[in-house]
C-alpha cells in the first residue's frame, strides 16, 4: 500500500502529529509526503519521504490557486502507483480531483481542522461552500477536527454522514511527559503563560495591560511563533515582567515550558474559536494547567462547565483584568482538583488511530 499526504504546509504540528500516528500504526505501507513551503513556517521533521510542491504565499489565494495548478501533472503521474491520498486543505483537494477526473483509482481523506471562510453569508464562504460541495462526493473518509463542524456539513448537498470520522487534536500520551518539578501557586505572584502561534492581538493587549497594572504581582511568559503581530515584539522588549522565550519544539519543550507557568492562556477570538478547541486546551489539561479563556469559544464552553479555569470576555478589557487580578488560591486549587479528575480521554487519544487505520485498509 502507498499513502500520499498533500500539506499546504512544510511544517505544522497537527499535520505533522497526524502523519507519524499513522506511520507507526501502520506497518508495511510506503509513504510520501507531498508539500508547498510557505514564508512563515519552519522546515518540518518528518519522518518520511517529502518532496516540495514549490511555494505559496499567505492569503493572495487567485495567485496560489495557479501555481496550485502547474503541478496537475506531478499529481497525475503519482495517482498512478498511489492507493491513498490524505488531503490537508481544500485547495489540495481541487488539484487532487483535477488532477485524476474520472481516472480515480484511489482512496479518498480530507482532514479539515478549521472552518475559516465558510460560515459567513458573503460571497467568499459562499463559493467555498459551492466548491466543496462538489468535492465531497468524490471524498471516502471525511475527517474533522471537531464534532462541532458536523452542523455545518450536514447542511451541504453532497455530505454523507457515514463518510464522517472525528479526530480532535488532542494529545498523544506515547510522545507527551509530565514534569516532575511543577511550580507551587502564589496569589501575590501570578505566571502566565502564552503558548504556539502568537496571533491574538486582543490577547497580547490584555496581557500587556495585565503587566502594566500590576508588575509586581503577574509576569507573563510567551513561547512560540509570532504571525500578523511581529510589532508586539519590540512593545514587550521594554517590559520587565513580560518575557519571550523565542520559538520551541513541540513536544520535548512542553514539560519545561509548561512546568514554569500557572495559568495557561487559551483565550482567542479568531472565527474557528466557537467550533473547535485549540491544541492549548488539550496541553492544557494533559499538564494540569487551569486556563484563562475566551467567553463564548468551544473553550470557553468546556472551562465553564467543567469549572477548568477562568472565562473572560476580551471585548471589555478593564472588566477582564480585574477578574484575572482576583483569582486566588481558593479558585487556583478547585480548577486544579477538576484538573486532575478529568479522564485522559478528554485530552489524550485512546484508540482514535487504530480506528482510522482500519477505515484506510477497508
């Protein structure tokens, strides 16, 4: 059996956790991974075999859609000796169907992580709405990152409701470690921490207000990869209790990273948030970390109801400090304790692999 993966992305965790899951649950296969390089995104470590598509930009999606176009024939020619093509994105599904119109000989699984650009009434979610409706039919194995996004797809012509598989982006236990030296709580010296793609700017304001306020008793610290706001950087360069670590490497720098903080920031705002729950969430809980997030988000949803941390609302900042300046060891130990009693299969994958691998061999 040969398996293809097409990335829009060299590099990217989930892509890249999904990848090596497969891998090493299925044994005796031949792999490829088929990828566009972007200007943001680091070189990826994967462990098999990786060609570069060429490259892409962020956005400019007519100019992307044509050099999409100029590999019609590389995609042909694979489809050829290929039994499964694992599609991260619907552009890469385009060139797929494409590429192969009535000459498919394989099997079809279109991962979708994020429903950005489809749950509006204008004229762009609109024709990606009419596109992909069209392509569902040709997919085997729909895959979603969160049940949340079936009540959009059933709404579509073409969706099939037996095709659907949910995946969360939760943590896998074999490749995540605990750290032993986790840091004690201390009402009157809060450590928050700010975790993978820096590109809330709501978050950054409120973080930044938070140290002003109070520099003595909140110190932030940030981790990851700033995207839209490279500004923020040289803004907290000049504040004592706001401190960047840089980039890291997930997961060997987690435990360290997470180890030194008290609260983990899982606010955002961005249009996926009230469908599908960020991979912070599930850091979050693996490490037993209470979370600040937003009111309203996927979330913020499960926080509130499992009482898990603190929800705040980002569009009122004044109210939003205050609250975070309150918590106290009373709430900081409750959220904790909930912590710890929830099931791993809340964050951590059980058999959700092993139950794919078998819809790819069926």
């Amino acid at each position: 059996m040969k398996i293809i993966f097409l990335s829009p992305v060299q590099k990217d965790a989930r892509i890249e956790r999904r990848i090596n899951n497969i891998v090493n649950e299925l044994s005796g296969a031949e792999f490829k991974l088929l990828y566009y390089r972007r200007d943001y995104y680091g070189e990826g470590t994967h462990k098999v075999e990786n060609e570069s598509l060429g490259e892409i930009n962020h956005g400019k999606y007519i100019i992307r859609f044509f050099k999409i176009l100029k590999n019609i024939p590389k995609i042909r020619r694979e489809a050829n000796t290929t039994n499964v093509f694992y599609v991260f994105s619907m552009d890469l599904l385009l060139l797929l169907i494409l590429s192969t119109f009535n000459k498919r000989k394989f099997k079809l699984i279109y991962e979708i992580a994020d429903l950005g650009g489809r749950t509006s009434s204008n004229l762009q979610s609109k024709t990606i709405n009419f596109i992909e409706n069209i392509l569902l039919k040709y997919v085997d194995i729909l895959v979603l990152t969160s049940k949340e996004y079936l009540k959009h797809f059933e709404a579509l012509k073409n969706h099939d409701r037996s095709k659907n598989f949910i995946l969360e982006n939760k943590i896998d236990p074999k490749k995540y470690i605990q750290n032993s030296n986790d840091k004690s709580f201390n009402e009157n010296k809060i450590v928050i921490g700010y975790f993978g793609l820096i590109r809330s700017k709501k978050s950054l304001d409120m973080l930044i207000e938070l140290a002003n306020q109070r520099e003595n008793k909140i110190h932030v610290f940030i981790a990851g990869k700033f995207l839209g706001t490279e500004n923020y950087i040289e803004k907290i360069k000049g504040l004592n209790n706001i401190e960047y670590f840089g980039t890291y490497q997930s997961p060997s720098d987690l435990p360290n990273l997470y180890s030194s903080i008290d609260l983990s920031w899982v606010a955002h705002n961005h249009q996926n948030s009230q469908f599908a729950r960020a991979n912070r969430f599930y850091e979050a809980c693996f490490y037993k970390k209470p979370m600040i997030t937003q009111v309203g988000t996927a979330d913020g949803n499960i926080v509130d109801e499992k009482n898990l941390g603190l929800s705040i609302d980002m569009n009122n900042m004044e109210d939003s400090v205050d609250q975070i300046l309150n918590i106290d060891t009373i709430s900081f130990d409750k959220w904790k304790r909930n912590l710890k009693n929830l099931p791993p299969s809340a964050y951590s994958y059980t058999d959700e692999h092993n139950r794919l691998i078998g819809l790819i061999q069926n």
